[in-house]
C-alpha cells in the first residue's frame, strides 16, 4: 500500500493506494467523527462492493443510498434522494457520507455533504480509475444543470480517499480507457517524465498490471495534488490548467447530451485538439503532436468528435463554458509535452481552423 | 448613515445602515467585481424597490430573477429558477448577485452565489425587520427541505450589506414585530443593557421612529457579529446560543406547516418557552419569566404555540433538529437575562411541564 498526503493546511487529507483496501477499515475508521455514516452507491458499483465496505463498519449506524447509474442522474433531483435518506435517518452534524463508486457518485456525494446541514464530513472510495486520479484530489464537488455541465457545486474536501486497485478489475473497457484520458493529461501539463513513462508502459496499463497501475494513480494524484494546493479554489489560473483537453471536451458532452460520450472520452478527444491548435500557433512541434496522438490513440480514446457537431455549433458550446472570463475564452494550450498554459491569446481563426479539421461533415 | 464592520480576515465586509440608502449606489458599487450583476428579489419587494435599485446599477450588465413570495418557496426547486437565470444570462465568476427582500430571498441568494460555479460574490440588500437584524451577519444560507428547516445550505459571507431603514415603512406590521423577536433575543444572549434599552424603547420601536430603529439595528448586527466572529462555521458550541427560542420555534414552524407562523413571531414564543424551562431548573427568576413574556407581548408576538400541537408531537419535532448531536437534544437556556447558555444538563421531564403548560389541549 501507498500513502499520499494532499497537503491544505487544516483540511490535509491521506489518499491509501493498493490492492484489497476494501477490507482494511482501519484506514477508514480514523477518520469517521460520529456513530453515523451514510454510503452512497450506486446500483452498478453497490451489488459488487457495498456489503464488502459495510461489513467493515460494525459498531456504527450505517445507512446507505443506491443512486441510479449515470452521468444523466448528476442533478439536483437526484441529491435530493441523498438530503432525503440522510433526513429520514436523522444524520446529525457527527456523520460522515461516503462515495463508494465512480466520478458522479464522489461529485454528488461530495456535494451533499458540503451543504448537508450547511456542511459534514465525507470520505471517498473511488472505483473507476478516473474518480481515482481526478476526483480524490481537488475538493471539486458538484451536479450538471440542464444548461451546463457542474455548473452547481462547491469546494469540499475529503477527509481520506481509499483506492483499492482491485476494483478496476471489474471495469468495463471504455471506462477504464477514459481514466487513462486523465493520466495522460498529468503528464501533458507539466510532468514530462511521467509522459515518458506512459509512452513506455502503456501495454502494462491497458492489461491492468497493478504495480504499474498503483504508479500511475500515485503519480497522477501527486502531480494534481501539486497544482491544487497552489490554488485550492480556481482563484488564480494556475489550477486552470487541469481543464487540459475539457474547453473542447465540455462542448462535445453537451453537444452530444450527457452521458453519451464518457467524460474522459471527450477529454482525450479535447487534448488532441488542443495539441493541434498549439501547432497552428506554431508552439508545439507537429512530431509532438503525433506524439499525443498515438498515446490517445494507444489508450483506446477516440480522437475525432462525433458526427452532428458543425464548427459553429462547437464554438458556440465551447463559448459557454465557466472558463470564459469577463466574456473572453480562455483554453489550456501547450507550448510542449509536459509544458501547458492559459491563454487568451489565440488567433480565434485558428481555433476555427482546428474544430473545422476535426468536425465531421 | 451608521457604518459597521464585520471582522473575519479577509472575507469581513462592511454594513451600512441609514435611511435612503437605496439611492447611494457608491455605497454598492465598490463591492462589484465584475461587469455583470443579477437581483434577485420576490413579487412583493420587486415592485416597490427594484427599479430604484437598478437605477444605481447604470452601466453594468444587470439582470433580475422575480421569485414567488414566502417561505414555502424557499426549496431546491425555487433555486433552479435562479441557477437558470444566471446561466441563461451567460453570468461568469466576475458576477456579483444582490439579495433585494427578505431572509427568505436572502438565504437563497446567498445560497446560489455559494454554489453556482462553486462560488461567486453576493451582497445582501435586506428590507425586513429580521433580514436587516438577523442575515445581514453571519452567512448562514440555504433552503428547506420538507423533512426539515434549513437543512440545506452552505456558509457563504456577503462582500457588503446596504440596511436602508426607509424599506421599514413598507412593512406589515406582523412582519416588523417578527423583526423585534429576534432584537430581543440579542439583549437576552449576552447583552442585558440592551433589553433594557428595550423595555424603554419598546414604543418608539412600534412606532418605528428612525433613530431608535437605526440603534437597535446597529446593536443587533454588533451583537451577533460579536457571536459569529469567536465561531464562524459553528463548530464551538458559542454560535449555537444565537439559537436561543429556535428549537422550540422550529417545532412550531414544522408542526404548523412552514408559511403558516412567521419565523420571527415562532422564536418569540421559543423565548418565552425557552425562560419558562429555565425558570423550572432554578436558573432564571420568575420575575425575570415575566419581564421577557411582557417584552415579547408589548412586541406584539405570540406567547404560545398554536392549537394542534400535542406535547408528543411537539417534543418529536424538537429532536428532528440538526441542533441534536450525537442523539442528545441541546438547548439554549437562560442562567439570566443576558447570559444564555447551551446545554443538554436539563431534565426531560422538566421539558414535557413546560410544554404541557403552553400547549394547547
């Protein structure tokens, strides 16, 4: 097992990493003030895990609430089943919510928790690699609205995150290859050595080997934990550059509907274009850009997006998106693998030029 | 105008109190970061104050939101109005939204700033009695949930709260005496020279007389700020005596169906049940019982609960509320007029006579 700290002063948290977690509840027990605790699952992740993690917290009151499955359930309808369970339990001010599944499990379980009473605890038990190496870290939590993608939400962090590798093992192919998105995106920002690495063990990663698995999990999640703690709250731009490959891929989630394309799908689909906008700013080598392309690729990621997305109607999603400030869209560009930035400053023909060579007809 | 500032690092802000006030946008304007600003009011203080409001707001992007009136519309429901709004207007993190009404337009103002986009700005502009004297200080916001009163929400501080005393003029008087139970519930925490600057100014107050109005406001909003700066998220026990009247209030408020009984007008009756209680446990005098049933009276508040509150009702209802930790029932209590405490060291049997006596058969 692996321990990480994800420093923030007062709200520090540990992230466990390894094989068979799930039934070693003393990592988690420190860490529950109360006699209470809510589990919220969901009926995909619940009948594989649920009794499992359950069996570990004897001695407490614990409730459980099993969400429907989907990207197309993260709304304020749905958290209100979780205010209703916690409600109709009296959980008190001394309980604890903990997500036990994928990304959209963590957003709402995180955000129940920071309003429930205007605030209590919660712990995350991530099982898709991709809540693993974005959502353990960052204390983003949130719902989409029917206008927009997590445009509700608030700041609030875990208390601990339990990663137990051998969850991957039960997920599906596409899932697995859409948390890969988010590795590749760590190496791309500002960990080239990491990117490296993803090149030389990308065959280990896509058979699940777990001591490469639980170095890349590690890695991912100290290299955000790094840009995180540098700007806990998105106040300056700094944490911006995690939107690596999101500009674009938000506009082909909504474009397309939620829930259709998986969000790391749309992200390496995003990366690949903003590599190939960096290369018509003349900032990234085209050999570079072949290079993102073959990792994406090699990841089992789609690269192009989905049919019925014309040029005007993808710049006009991108335009909507919380990243645009005072009414000028920024994006998160590369001037080198491993070297990503902010910018305004993009020709917006260019940016054309780019959505016009990926769009299909 | 009276200036007060509200001390919390680097999120205290100012409020300024006075008449007119509405027509000193430089007061607000200061407060703005951004371009863009939404008002959010309801469809009886709209009419009244939002053009004169605007008025000031010359040269921004201003939009408004019209909410129904009541706490009844103070749900997840009523916020997605506001949430849709704000997206609609394609409102970024620059925006500034301004809560023009009462607590029940403010805790959800403050509610959607807390979580839209995971946080922007939000001023209060309050036109009630208990929105000036009670949500100007402290950043409790959210809704209710139909198993419970605010128990949805987050604590989110207002950049500037703008107190004109003029909007007083408009109010029915139901809605101003509820006002008046939470200014004397700061005299009883811990401010005894302030109830009895009350006993000799209860009648200027009735007849809203301005200086006397501005005094007490001012004395209000110090008192608390005074409560929330030693315990601004409510972790130490302190804040929680700012509840003082609201257990059994609460209890009023649900078992009649929210709407029904003001929230003013159900914590002067807690504060009234709250002395009895304390007079049965040998802390308060029974001269003492009197003098806060006759302010309460001379407020022109209610003295008991409403018919139909049987005492197992009653005491069910009180145990739902989030002021329960770890299954025991807290209470704010008064040792004497001025020094309430919190505490849990009172005999339940004592609890079931004073509710006995005040409930109706």
């Amino acid at each position: 097992m692996e321990t990480l700290t994800v420093a923030l002063g007062e709200r520090s948290y540990p992230i466990h990493i390894g094989a068979g977690l799930l039934d070693r509840p003393e990592l988690l027990r420190p860490h529950l003030r109360g006699e209470q605790v809510m589990v919220v699952t969901n009926e995909t992740v619940g009948p594989l895990y649920l009794e499992r993690l359950l069996a570990g917290l004897q001695g407490l009151r614990a409730d459980r609430v099993i969400l429907p499955d989907g990207e197309q359930y993260k709304t304020l309808d749905t958290m209100d089943r979780i205010y209703t369970a916690l409600l109709e339990g009296h959980h008190d001010r001394g309980t604890t919510l903990i997500a036990l599944g994928g990304g959209v499990v963590g957003d709402m379980t995180g955000f129940a928790a920071a309003t429930y009473l205007r605030g209590v605890d919660f712990v995350q038990v991530p099982t898709t690699l991709l809540a693993q190496v974005d959502s353990s870290v960052g204390g983003k939590t949130g719902v989409n609205h029917p206008l927009g993608k997590n445009m509700i939400g608030a700041f609030h962090q875990p208390r601990c995150v339990l990663i137990d590798t051998d969850t991957l093992g039960t997920l599906e192919d596409r899932q697995y290859s859409a948390g890969l998105a988010e590795v590749i995106k760590y190496g791309l920002i500002d960990d080239p050595a990491f990117f490296d690495w993803l090149e030389a063990n990308m065959d280990r990663l896509l058979e699940r080997e777990p001591e490469a698995l639980a170095h890349a999990i590690r890695r991912s999640c100290e290299d955000k934990a790094r840009i995180v703690a540098a700007d806990e709250t998105e106040r300056s731009g700094h944490r911006a550059l995690l939107n690596l490959g999101h500009t674009f891929g938000h506009a082909i989630e909504t474009g397309t509907g939620y829930g259709n394309w998986l969000h790391g799908e749309a992200v390496g689909c995003g990366m690949v274009m903003a590599a190939d906008l960096s290369r018509r700013m003349g900032w990234l080598k085209p050999a570079d850009v072949d290079r993102v392309h073959a990792l994406v690729t090699r990841a089992r990621l789609p690269t192009r997006p989905p049919p019925g997305l014309p040029t005007e109607r993808f710049m006009e999603l991108m335009a909507v998106d919380k990243k645009v400030l005072g009414g000028r869209l920024r994006l998160v560009l590369l001037q080198d693998i491993g070297r990503a930035v902010l910018t305004d400053a993009f020709d917006p023909a260019l940016l054309r030029e780019t959505i016009d060579a990926f769009a299909s007809p």
